[in-house]
C-alpha cells in the first residue's frame, strides 16, 4: 500500500489549537478532464498508480498556484506524487508517466483557506 505523500499546512491562531487541511485524495484513472477544488496551503495526493507512481512528471501551466512533488520510494515507504496548493487561482496541470506513456490533463482551482474555527 502506498503511503500518503503529502504535507499538511498548519493553521494557528494566537489563541486557537492547530488544524490541518486534510488532503484531496484524486485517483490518476479518474481525474482526466476535470476540475479538482483545493483549499490554499492544502494538498492533492495523486494516486491509483502502484507500479508507476515515481515516473509521474507534471507540466503546470502556472506554478505560482500549485507545486509537484513526484512520488518516490525511500526504502522504507513508497509515496505517491502529490501537489501542493500555494496560491489562489486556476491553473491546468498535464501528467505524464515516463514509463507507460500515460497522460492526464486536468484543472486546479485553489480557493482561499476554509474558516476552520
């Protein structure tokens, strides 16, 4: 099974506890064509792919909105690719699996964080 790769971002008040943004898990067989919603400073874990998931590479039509993180295997832990919300905005993503020649294409719309409190 493959591990969640993804970071979380940490909201905190003066007073408040700490909350995360849980991730947007988006399956690769499925995501094609569509719109995937992320809040800003949370995540999308990109999975589905158990033998290919580090040959994933992205093309981002604007990288100020969402960052790539490829999946990798530590030793200890496989990851899948993942990518992180860091600004509002609507930006297309194209992935491409270097191994099976496998491409997806589809839109991230980053929305300002969700008032958790």
């Amino acid at each position: 099974m493959l591990a969640v790769a993804v970071g979380s971002l940490a909201l905190a008040g003066c007073s408040s506890p700490t909350e995360s943004i849980p991730p947007v898990i988006v399956d690769l067989g499925e995501v094609d064509g569509t719109t995937v919603e992320v809040d800003e400073g949370g995540t999308i874990d990109l999975t589905g792919d158990d033998e290919t998931y580090a040959a994933w590479t992205a093309d981002i039509g604007d990288p100020a909105i969402v960052e790539f993180t490829p999946g990798r295997d530590d030793g200890s832990a496989q990851f899948d690719p993942g990518l992180t919300a860091t600004a509002p905005g609507e930006t297309e993503v194209t992935l491409d699996n270097t191994e099976t020649g496998e491409s997806v294409t589809f839109t991230v719309e980053v929305v300002g964080p969700s008032s958790i409190y």
